[in-house]
C-alpha cells in the first residue's frame, strides 16, 4: 500500500496504487472495478478506533447492501 495511504485510510480512493490494484483485481477476476471495494483492516491497531477505516467499512457494506437490493428487485418479475 502506498505510504500516504498507511497514514491516512482516507486517502485510500485518490491512490494510484490501489488504483492498479483495482485494476489488476478486476482483469484476474473479471469483475467490473466498481465491484472491486478496497478494504484496509484494523491489523496492528487493536484496542483503538479509527474512523477512517470504519468509514470504509461501513462504504464496503452500503454498496454490497445495495448490490444485494439491485439482485432482489431484478428477481421480483421472474
């Protein structure tokens, strides 16, 4: 991860690095990159909080929640 990164979690979306990640992930996947979610863990900083990664949490789970919204009303008709 890039070190601007490692210091700030909110940063995570104007990287180039991680940009290529997401790149990368969706040619190896075949998935599109808006389905691609950058995701950075709480790993070494146990006891604390940070709001940075909570927020890309909580922006990871909104977004799954909505693709899971699209499926189910794509399902209603059939």
């Amino acid at each position: 991860m890039c070190q601007h990164v490692k210091q700030d979690k909110r940063l995570i979306f104007h990287s180039p690095t991680v940009k290529e990640l997401v790149r990368k992930t969706s040619h190896a996947t075949g998935l599109t990159e808006m389905w691609i979610l950058p995701f950075v863990n709480y790993t070494g900083e146990q006891g604390t909080v940070n709001e940075a990664i909570d927020r890309l949490a909580l922006r990871s789970l909104l977004t799954l929640l909505n693709f899971a919204y699209d499926f189910m009303e794509s399902q209603k008709g059939e």
